[in-house]
C-alpha cells in the first residue's frame, strides 16, 4: 500500500519542481525582453534603458568600434548600447572607412549601413560611343540601354548580368513601328518597365511626338502607343512587368491603357493634370488644375476616384507632389513654395505627419527606394527627412559644384544618393555625411551599382578622345 505521507510529500517536491521551471522560464523571457528594450545594469547596479544598435556594412566583415572601443564581433553585428550620443566607426582592410555621430533613443532600434568604398578604385572601359543620347540602367540593374545617335531609330543594350564580362547587342526599331524623318528627329529613352524587359522610348520628328514600347528580346513586338491608341501623348508610365498597360498624361488627361486592346475605351483617371508619378503600379500621385486651384492629388486603382490632398492658388510656385510607402503606410509629399508637407495614409485618413523647409524653394520632390526618405532639391541645395527618425537634414551636394542637370539626384541604394555634378562621381548618405569620390564622370546619365553590387555602372569620359564611354568600377575586392 502507498503512504499516504509519501504521496504528499512527492506532490509536494512535484509542485516544487514545475514551480521553480515556470519561474525560470519567467524569469528567461524578463531578462530577454530586458535586453531586447535596451536595458542594462549600470555600475551602480541599476536598471538603465539604452538602445539597440544594428551594425550592417557591405562588403561585410567590418571592425567596429564605438566611441573608440572596439567590439568583439565584426559586421553584421548588433550591441545594446547607452542612450545618448555616440559616435561608431567601421574598418575593413584596404576600404575606406566610414564614422558616424548620432544620439540613440532609449528602446530605439537603429540601424547604421555603411558602403565601404575601396582605397583604390579600378575602373575599365566597357564600350565606347562616338557620342552618346540618352542611357537608363533596368530595374533590376542586369541590363543598361543606350541610344548614341539621337536622330538614328537605334539602341544598344549592354548585358550586365556577369558583371565582369558584359555584353553588347544592337537593336534597330522596325520602320513600321517608328523610322527617321529628318535628321533633327530625336529619340530618347524613357524608362524601363518592372520587369526589365520592356523599353519606353519617346520619338520627336518636328511638332510630333510619339511613344514606343520595344521589346529587347525581340524587336519584332515592338509597338507604337500613340498611333494604336491615337493620343497625343506628353507623359506615359509602365504598370506591372507585360510592357502592355501603361498610365499615360495626354491633353492634360491621366489615362490608363492597354495596348493590346485597340477597342477598349480609355479609362481617363483625373482631368487637368500638370504632372504625375506612379508608385509601383497603382498608385498615382499628381499636381493639376481644377475649379481655378491648383491641386495636389491621390489616386489608387483600388477606387472609382482621386483624392485632393491640398490646394492652392494658381499662382503658388514650387507645387510639386511624389508618393511612396513605408512600413505598409503610403506616405504623399506635397511642397509649395519652401514647405514641404508630409501626409501620412493619404488613401484613408489625410493626417499631416510631417512639415519641413528648403530655403531655395523646391524644384524637385521625391523618395528614396525604400521610402523611408523624402527629398526636396533645388540645384545643388537638399533637404530630406527620415520618416523613420523624424528628423531633417539640409545640406548641399559636397563641395558644392553647379548643378547642370535637367533631373533631380538619383538614389545608388535605400540609403545613398549619388551626384555627378562637375562632371565628379560623389557618394554620400541621406543625411550628407560619408562622402566618398570614385572618380570623372560624364553629367546627365544613370549612375548604378550591378545587382551585386560589386560593380558600379556610369558614363566617363575616354582618357584619351574624351568622348562617352561606359565604364565600370570595381566596389568589391576578391
């Protein structure tokens, strides 16, 4: 027979047991979620609430050191860090390398990426041109088309795929889609589509214009928009990867298009419109004229209709307005005049989630890939702002050179934007700082890094004709 005393006592030791593992257990998830907010223990033995730092660099395998004290990891790595100011420095053999200052929250999670430029850059030439129209890199940076001649119906796409043995073809647009009239004629690259495959050429011949989609695999699609769908085209985006389906700006009308339907009736989105731009494919964001305002709009193809954001008088200047999403929130710019403001959810609630200022007055206005950053330019002056961190920086491009070009600063990646202004390749961050020279470069074209980002793509001069060439610089060395 069992004990009944036995029984008791081993319920008791039982009890005991799951006792004590449910308090570690507890115990392990408070000192989990302890360090996860950023708490510490300070050297009088108190709880202190830090930070979060996430070091990330490329090429990886950076020393770090915060506040001259070096970390026992290299990049990528993360340290709980005090609140406070810092300054954190990364170093990787035969790099440059790269600091910066900043004030961590307490609980803030902040991530610090740093491109690491080579001490020595070795650039090659990839091909040369006589002279050189236009040049956009594809989407997902495997693919650069080039137009040499501006009257000729030609281009060349360059086959960046191996970044180390690039190839070129030639492509001749069909004169039954578009042909040279008069040696003033002038064709022009526009974009490519999502998919990379698809190219938006514009074909001006007198008073005319008109707009071609081209295939680069086979120049036997390729299409003339204007003459299949009879508009008078001054403006036109792709949507989706097809080639197919654009939104194009005629007469003033936003309209959405298929060009393999030749009956479909033209769905006209907005009326008035003086500019717009897509964000992926559906979202539109445009600046028009309606009941003798000027108008700052929003438009997603989920609903029958735009809708206003903001108004003016028409003889406000600088009204401009770009679009892009963060964290799943569409975010819509709107400037005017040297404000800039912010909207956050424009689709539902129209919050205004941000104000801020460029002296200079706005000419441009536009996000960063990621969408984190909203950048107002006016020639060599910037003005951005970190959604993320709620903070704004104004600076000019470094050392200041003339801005010559027609459009605004590109974005290398989510957090760098690259200048050729003075006909110099600059790198630097969103905030201005870490500027790093490549080297010469000719104005006006895309400036990429390949999709590996081992090769940066532009257009320099020959060393010794002085004329385009694509060249390629190494960014990773093996």
């Amino acid at each position: 027979m069992h004990n009944p005393k036995h029984r008791q006592r081993d319920l008791a030791k039982r009890t005991l047991t799951y006792a004590l593992m449910t308090l570690s257990v507890i115990s392990l998830v408070v000192v989990s979620l302890f360090l996860v907010l950023g708490y510490s223990v300070d050297s009088d033995g108190q709880p202190e609430q830090g930070g979060l730092i996430q070091f990330r660099s490329f090429p990886t395998g950076a020393t770090v050191k915060i506040d001259g004290a070096k970390q026992e990891f290299t990049t990528n790595g993360k340290k709980n860090t005090s609140a406070g100011y810092h300054n954190v420095s990364m170093q990787l053999k035969d790099y440059r390398s790269w600091s910066k200052n900043f004030e961590l929250g307490r609980g803030e999670l902040l991530w610090l990426n740093a491109l690491l430029i080579p001490k020595k850059i070795t650039t090659t030439e990839v091909q040369s041109f006589d002279q050189l129209s236009s040049m956009k890199v594809s989407p997902d940076k495997k693919w650069i088309a080039v137009i040499e001649k501006p009257n000729e119906p030609k281009l060349k796409i360059v086959d960046i795929r191996d970044e180390k043995k690039p190839r070129v073809v030639e492509l001749t647009i069909p004169e039954a889609v578009a042909k040279q009239n008069t040696p003033e004629d002038n064709f022009k690259i526009i974009e490519w589509d999502f998919g990379s495959k698809h190219i938006l050429v514009s074909h001006t011949s007198g008073n005319k214009v008109e707009w071609l989609r081209l295939d680069r695999s086979d120049t036997a699609n390729s299409r003339n928009i204007s003459t299949l769908k009879n508009l008078s085209i001054s403006d036109a985006h792709f949507v989706g990867n097809s080639g197919n389906v654009l939104y194009v700006l005629a007469g003033g009308n936003i309209n959405k298009i298929d060009i393999t339907k030749t009956d479909e009736n033209t769905k006209n989105i907005a009326s008035g419109v003086k500019e717009f731009e897509l964000y992926k494919d559906n979202t539109i964001a445009y600046v028009g004229i309606q009941d003798n305002k000027q108008v700052a709009a929003y438009y997603n193809d989920a609903e029958e209709k735009p809708r206003e954001i903001k108004s003016y008088k028409l003889d406000q200047p600088n009204v401009h307005t770009a679009v892009s999403n963060y964290f799943n929130d569409d975010y819509q710019a709107v400037s005017y005049g040297t404000t800039v403001n912010v909207i956050k959810d424009p689709r539902n609630e129209k919050q205004q989630f941000a104000s801020f200022e460029l002296a200079a007055g706005v000419s441009w206005l536009y996000f960063a890939n990621s969408g984190r950053f909203v950048v107002a330019q006016n020639g060599s002056n910037l003005s951005v702002f970190d959604l993320e961190r709620k903070q704004n920086f104004v600076f000019t491009i470094p050392n200041n050179p003339p801005y010559k070009s027609d459009h605004h600063l590109k974005w290398l990646d989510d957090f760098h934007l690259v200048s050729d202004a003075g006909g110099i390749l600059s790198i630097f961050e969103y905030d201005g700082t870490n500027v790093e020279t490549i080297g010469k470069v000719s104005e006006g074209y895309d400036i990429s890094l390949s999709d590996n980002g081992k090769r940066l793509f532009d257009i320099g001069p020959n060393a010794v004709t002085g004329k385009p060439a694509l060249q390629s610089s190494v960014m990773v060395i093996e």
